[in-house]
C-alpha cells in the first residue's frame, strides 16, 4: 500500500458549491483508492471573511455528500503562533520586509517608467530596503524573493493532473519576474497569507498529495520554495479540471444557484452531484 495523505482545505467564507464538491470529491477518491487518508482542513485565518454558519455548513454538505474524513479536523485560526514563528524564522534569515504599500501606491508605482522590473505585476519593491526594525502596525511583511532563491539549491515539484502533468523544476529568474516579492504576513491582522499557512499545515498533518483546483496551481511555484526554504518536505501536486457554468466561467462562492446546500434543498441526490461533476 503506497502512502497517500490528501486534504480539502476549503475557507468558510461562503456556500460550497459544485466545484468544492468535485473538489472533495475526488480528493476523498483517490485516497480511499489508494487505502490512504482523507482530512478535512478549515483555512480560516481572514477573520473578516469567515464565518462559524459557513464552516457549520461545510459540515453539512460533506456528511450529505457521503464524505468522511479523519478528526480532528484542524482549523488554522486555531494556529496562528505556529505560523507566526515560521514567518519570524524566514525573517531572521533576512527574507522578510515591512511593506506599508496600498494597492493603489503599488498600481502607480507600476505605472510609472522604472528599470529592472521585468513583470509589470509583480511588486515593485518600493519597500524593499526596510529592515525589520522598522515595522509599524498595519504593514504587511513581504518575501525578498531574489534574496529567497539564492538561499536554496535546486527545487522541483511532481505533478499528476492532466493540464500539468511532469516534473516542474523552478526557475529563479521566473519566480523574480513573475511572482515577486509576495506577501506572506497580512496586514489586517497578526496572520500570515494562506499560502504560507497551507504549506505549513500540509507539512504538519503530513499530506502525501494535494488534489485541488487548476486555478491554484501557479502558486504551487511559491509555495514549494516556502518548503524548500523552510525544510518541509513536498507533496506530489494534482490540480484539477474546474467545474463551470454554461458560459465557461468557473464557479464562485457568491454563485449561490450552484451552492450545495440548494441542491439539496431542490431534492437532488448525492448521485446526481457526483454525475453533474463527471465522477
Ligand atoms: N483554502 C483554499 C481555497 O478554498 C484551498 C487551498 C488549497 O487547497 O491549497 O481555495
């Protein structure tokens, strides 16, 4: 039996609908396919955006869908301090800078002519120079990314999903140019991005495999060298095809017709979900 840990790692910040389902789906079938494990993780570390009747309803919908899944289910807002310390190691190493930039500084920092940025969007690196020390509340604390892909050697990831299938290996100057230096502490509160927190968490709960969206896997870039600089090993990626509506965009949260808990409510089986995403 070959190991395989996944997880669904949805944010309570609305209604599943047909693509958390598809989502969950999947994940839970291909672990249980392989005899391995299926977790639940709740990433709720914006406090503004979460709610308790969202997560209870994430409940719901997965038990009405036939999931189960190992407990305890581990909800980030209950380790942010473990986050917090990641953040601080990566900061120690001279990786991280205060950043009081607005979206609109940033937008006219990029509109203006400048050398060396090779990508319009990513950070200008106007707050690039700011040690530390120099920290004040509400700054957001972003990744030296040029200082971030000198201290690792080689980095790569697998992929299995059909869009990306292969060995990615990173390229430094790709991740500079395309991917900046991006934000890893959150300025609204004393938490880190979720994308810092997911690496963390899916080394911590020892995950094998990550099955999730296609829409994600641009960060799969940034999080791996969050891995390779922190230690963590690296799971194999599967991103998935998304489900969406009958103009060809995909689902969103506010997307409420194709919210789990109305179908359920309309009388449509657990089956007809599994079908309606092509399971
Ligand atoms: N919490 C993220 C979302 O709801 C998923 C992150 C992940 O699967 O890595 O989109």
């Amino acid at each position: 039996m070959t190991d395989f840990i996944t997880r669904f790692a949805p944010s309570p910040t609305g209604p599943l609908h047909l693509g958390h389902a598809y989502s969950a789906l999947l994940a839970h079938d291909m672990a249980h396919a392989a005899g391995g494990k299926f977790l639940l993780r709740i990433e709720d570390t914006d406090i503004d955006r979460c709610r308790p009747e969202w997560e209870a309803l994430i409940y719901e919908d997965m038990h009405w869908l036939g999931l189960t899944w190992e407990t305890p289910v581990l909800r980030q807002s209950e380790h942010l301090s473990d986050y917090q310390t990641h953040l601080m190691s990566l900061a120690d190493r001279g990786l991280i800078y205060p950043c009081s930039c607005s979206r609109s500084d940033i937008r006219a920092a990029l509109s203006a002519p400048q050398e060396g940025v090779a990508s319009p969007q990513t950070y200008p690196g106007t707050c690039r120079h700011r040690p530390m020390s120099d920290r004040e509340t509400g700054d957001a604390l972003r990744l030296n990314m040029e200082e971030a892909v000198k201290q690792v050697g080689a980095v790569s990831f697998e992929e299995t999903g059909d869009a990306y299938k292969g060995c990615h290996l990173l390229d430094p100057q790709r991740l500079i140019n395309e991917i900046g230096d991006a934000v890893l502490g959150r300025k609204e509160i004393e938490t880190v991005s979720y994308v810092l927190a997911a690496v963390i968490d899916d080394a911590a709960q020892g995950m094998t495999h990550v099955v999730r969206g296609e829409d994600l896997y641009q960060i799969t870039y940034l999080q791996t060298l969050l891995q390779a600089l922190l230690g963590l090993p690296t799971p194999i990626y599967h991103h998935h095809r998304l489900i969406r509506d009958e103009s060809g965009n995909r689902l969103a949260k506010r997307d409420d017709a194709r919210a789990i808990s109305t179908y359920r409510a309309e009388g449509t089986t657990p089956e007809d979900i599994r079908k309606m995403v092509g399971l």
